[in-house]
C-alpha cells in the first residue's frame, strides 16, 4: 500500500514544475499578444500622422430654409462659434459660406447661409466645417497670377498677389504664406486682403505632398523636416522677383514649416520675421495632446514617436525617412531664433494645444510675441474676431519697421 502512495507523490513532484512552466508560457504569450497589438497601433498611429489626410465630417447638416437662406448644423464647438466660416459638402454644391448665428439650442445651431442656395439643390448631410472661407483667389477680387516655383521637388504652384507699396520700403516686403497639414494654399486667403491693404505683396506657396505640388517617393509629410526646403525654395524665386525683405507665415503645420525655414534658409540675412497662426511649435506635445483626447494609452504613444524617428519603421509606416523630431522642438531649439515672431493662438484651439506656443514667449521674449485668443479654435481666429487678427499683424508689422505707418490725416493732429 506505501509503494503506490509514494509513486503518487513522485508524480505530484513531476507535475508542478510543468504546470509552472505551462503557466509561464501562457503569460509570456499573452504579453507578446499585448505586445504586439501595442506597436501595431503604435505603427497604425505614425503612418496616420504622416499620411496626407482627406478632408473628414465633423458635422451634419439638418436643414436648410431657402426662402430664408438658412442652414441649420449640429451642435459642436465649431459650429457655435461666432463670425464668417466655410461649410464643406457634398452633393449639388461642394462648399458654401456661412455667416452669424442665429439661433442655438442644446443640438443645433443655425447659421445665416452667406451663399445662396436654390431649391433644387440637394446635399449630403454629412458636411465639414472651416475656417477657410474663401475658395478660389477670384473671390478676393485682387489682381494675382499663377506661377511656378522650381524646387527640387519639382514646380510648386503658388498665387502671386502684388501689391501697391505705399513706401519704398514697402515695395521692398513680400509675405510667403504657408498652409497647414491635410489643407492647401487655399486657407491661406483669409490673409491676403491684409497684407495687400499694408502695401505687402503676398506669395501663396504649395509644397511636395500637399496634393497640389509633386509628390515625393513615398508621398508622405515629414512634418516640416523637408517641406521646409520647398518654401525655402519659394523665398530665393521672392528675391529674383523684386523682394528684398520677407516676412514668413505659416498656418498650422505650417508654422512647424515656417519656422524650420528661417532657421534653415540659405537666405536668413533676408528673413526678417514670422508670424504664426495656430502653430504646431513641438510635434510631440501635437501628438500627445491629441493621444489622450483618443484615449490612446501612454506607452503607445511613445512607440508611435519612436516609430517616426527611426528609419527602419519608414517603410511600415509609409515614411520617406525618419522624422527629427528632436530637430522639429523649436522651444528645445528657442536659443536658435534668430527673427522676431508673432504667434497668434488660442487657449481653446481643440487639435494644437496652445502650451507649446506659451513656453516658447516665455523662453524667448525678446523676440516672441504671444497674442493669446480664447475660443476661436484652430485656424479660425480670423473668423472669430477678425478686427482683433488683423490689427494685431499690422501693428507687429509697423512696431518691426516692416511696413510704414499710416499717414495722419490733418484734422487728427
């Protein structure tokens, strides 16, 4: 009878360790499922980033009263927002202009229609809501031409919008706009009239991947790392073309391009400003920010970065190559600037967090100029207050000897 209890206990000696090893097993499976799972989305997440983006719905049109000419939108922080905005579509017409508010409730928002809309036109409830306003450079009713930037990449497109120079200094100060991520040099109008009515010809670029200008290789942004080079590009065609001071102004993405331009330019000694809109300062509090809103955990956030800056994740991603974003950190870099800079923002922008914008003044407010809004969202500051946006660029421009200030009409003085 003892000889078998013994066999037993030798077999429940035997068993344990397997059964530990059986258990380690499946642990260390199920951390490599969660592993990777965790760098798919990581990877899922930065080829997301430097994907030229469509345009996506972020509202819904409920109704539209044509008689009164009248639409009526789905409540989001957007769509509340005070002021003149676009509204794009699909269906009889494929974007349309609104104006103020008329009335609001808890779910709905209705807006004057500043386009006018026939009965028989049929649209799409799904619609996204803009700050861009005007469309096509014809709408501004100023003289342009079409031209042709060479670059490396290829020919750029860019709109030309001379202006009449009330100095000679001011004949001198060309302004080169830069659109945003996911837009083109369309966004950039808002600005034009502006600069024009200060004597300051404005030169509306595009750049490799913008879907306007050539594509690279793998057709990806690299978030200012060397669009950069095709607005330096634009800035030596500004000089051969009569300019001799410029002024840089990047929307968006667009300020990570602008600035990467003036610290980059083969032609700095000519830059003499930049100013700022909306402005993505540090990619990595961009893609933080916008990590948590999508309540994607921590440690994938930091794989997606570190996805961007290596080479060997490029091809998983659709990169043409690692992504610096050490180099693209302008407040790491603040010791760097060189020209002074005007950076409008809002506290409640909604995609780029103003926090960047904050900490580079702070670092450098011998040359950063913060003006700080609050509730205007991103890239639409001009639409929310435009006296405030505008008065704020001429009075940076006057207080830098960029343009001369207005004459003093004699029953003023």
């Amino acid at each position: 009878m003892k000889a078998p209890r013994r066999a037993a206990l030798g077999a429940s000696r035997i068993g344990a360790p397997a059964t530990l090893r059986m258990l380690a097993l499946s642990l260390a499976a199920a951390l490599l499922a969660t592993a990777t799972m965790a760098f798919a989305v990581a990877l899922r997440m930065a080829r997301r980033v430097v994907t030229p983006s469509r345009r996506v719905p972020d509202t819904r049109i409920v109704d539209i009263d044509v008689p009164a000419q009248t639409i009526t939108l789905a409540r989001t922080p957007d769509t509340v927002l005070p002021g003149r905005y676009g509204l794009f579509t699909t269906g009889s017409a494929d974007y349309l202009k609104v104006g103020s508010v008329l009335a609001s409730d808890g779910e709905t928002v209705k807006r004057k229609l500043l386009t006018q809309v026939g009965g028989e036109s049929s649209l799409a409830a799904d619609a996204a809501f803009s700050g861009w306003y005007y469309e096509r450079p014809e709408e501004l009713h100023l003289p342009f031409t079409h031209e042709h930037v060479p670059a490396a990449i290829g020919a750029c497109p860019a709109w030309l919008f001379p202006a009449e120079p009330r100095s000679d200094a001011d004949h001198e100060t060309w302004v080169i706009q830069i659109h945003g991520r996911g837009t083109t040099r369309a966004e950039c109008l808002r600005a034009v009239p502006v600069f024009h009515a200060l004597g300051i010809t404005s030169l509306v670029v595009s750049y490799r991947n913008d879907g306007e200008a050539p594509r690279s290789r793998a057709g990806a942004y690299a978030l200012g790392a060397t669009e950069w080079r095709d607005v330096d590009a634009a800035v030596s065609w500004a000089l051969r073309h009569g300019a001799r001071r410029i002024v840089l102004m990047g929307w968006s993405m667009g300020g990570a391009i602008a600035l990467q331009t003036s610290l980059g330019s083969a032609h700095r000694e000519q830059i003499e400003g930049v100013i700022l809109d909306s402005p993505v300062v540090d990619w990595r509090t961009v893609l933080t920010y916008q990590a948590r809103a999508l309540h994607v955990p921590t440690p994938v956030t930091d794989l997606a970065m570190g996805a961007l800056r290596t080479g060997w994740a490029a091809p998983a991603i659709g990169a043409d190559g690692p992504i610096p974003l050490d180099r693209l950190d302008i407040v790491a870099r603040a010791a760097e600037l060189r020209h002074p800079a005007l950076i409008l923002h809002s506290d409640d922008d909604g995609f780029v967090p103003s926090s960047a914008s904050h900490r580079l003044a702070d670092a450098r407010p011998d040359l950063v100029e913060l003006q700080v809004f609050r509730t205007a969202r991103h890239t639409k500051l001009w639409n929310y207050d435009q006296q405030r946006w505008t008065d704020a660029i001429g009075d940076w421009l006057r207080a830098h000897d960029l343009v001369s200030a207005p004459a003093v009409d004699e029953g003023e003085r």
